[in-house]
C-alpha cells in the first residue's frame, strides 16, 4: 500500500514546486494544513521561504505545532525540512531578534557570516560535502551541485551534519536526527541531484 505524505501548507512554502517534483516521481502527495489530515499522514515535507519569525507564527496559529510535534516526535514519522523548513526544526533563530523553533534538533539559526566581497544572501549553486552517506543522499557523489537560497544557516553539533557546503564559510547544508532530514539546499530547484534526494526520503517513508 503507498504511502501518504503530506506537503505541510503553513503559507510560506514553495509548495508548488515541490509537488511538481514529486509528481515526477511518480509520488502522490497532499496539501494540508488542517491537522487532521496531517495527524493521518505517513510523512511530512516541511518546505519554507521568507522569515522565520512568520514562519513560527503561522504554524501555531493553524494548530500545525502540536499535531506535527505528536506525528513527527512521539510517532516517528519521517519528515523532511526544505531550506526555511529546516531552520525551523532547531531551537532558536536569530532572524529579526531571537525566536523559538520547534527544537526537534538541537541547534540554532544563525546569519550567514562571510567574509569580505562574498554576496549574502547565498544563491545558486553550490558542491555538497557529504559527511554522512545516510538514506537522502544514497547513490549521490559527493560534490554534487544543489541550489541554495538563504541568508541564515544552522549551526548544530556535528553529530547531526550529514553534509556542508563551502562559501567563504562552512555551511551546513543538510541535517538528521533519527527520523527527522532536513536540507538547506532545495532539492526541488536542484535539477538530477534534488530528485534523487527526494527520492530517497520517498524510500525512507515507503520502508517505514
């Protein structure tokens, strides 16, 4: 029997495009953000543009907080976090003050702190450095190209750095914590090497 993820609508995602990558897969998903829908699910994708601040805001406002918290943490179910998605799994952020994440990871969201002449916000392309070949980058040479678009980065302790980037700093480009992937990256405008990250994570789930 398939399985059922649910593309997590908290108004801030680039929902779209990562549903038109999953259709690719040949991967049914659902857009939601009524948690009774979500408590149902089998697996979650968090995707996320804009401010953390907001971000925040608009999950508890919806009641996405406590459902996903329940499914994701007590349940286990796998979830991916998507650029502002993964901010959101560490504790805190910085962004416009000092605000609470969901601290499903242990860290914290920092500005990008670069040196002289490197442009931030970082955008485009950049090669992964993966330090762990675990289930979202199986069958994925390191230094593979993805897109970045982002301003603040997560700083956490390295037992949950699956991969970094290099720009004029090390970056960490992609997280885990058990059931819980997260990317800063965003595998659905990373061409070859995005689908096949999300075709890991639907592997991931269809295992569960």
């Amino acid at each position: 029997m398939s399985k059922t993820i649910v593309i997590v609508d908290y108004g801030m995602g680039n929902i779209q495009s990562v549903k038109n990558a999953l259709a690719f897969l040949g991967q049914d998903c659902i857009t939601s953000n009524d948690p009774d829908v979500i408590s149902k699910a089998d697996a979650y994708i968090l995707p996320g543009v804009g401010a953390f601040p907001k971000a925040m805001k608009n999950l508890e406002e919806l009641g996405l907080v406590e459902v996903l918290q329940e499914q994701v943490i007590n349940k286990k179910k796998p979830l991916l976090g998507i650029c502002l998605g993964m901010q959101l799994v560490a504790a805190s952020s910085e962004e416009l003050g000092g605000y609470e994440g969901l601290n499903w990871i242990p860290g914290r969201v920092v500005p990008l702190n670069v040196a002289e002449g490197i442009k931030v916000p970082h955008v485009g392309w950049n090669d992964l450095i993966i330090a762990n070949a675990t289930s979202i980058f199986k069958n994925i040479e390191n230094g593979s190209n993805v897109y970045f678009d982002h301003s603040y980065h997560f700083v956490c302790d390295e037992k949950y750095v699956i991969a970094t980037c290099s720009y004029g700093t090390s970056v960490v480009a992609a997280v885990q914590k058990e059931n819980i992937y997260a990317a800063q990256f965003h595998p659905e405008k990373s061409q070859t090497v995005g689908l096949k990250v999300l075709r890991n994570f639907v592997n991931v789930v269809s295992q569960c």
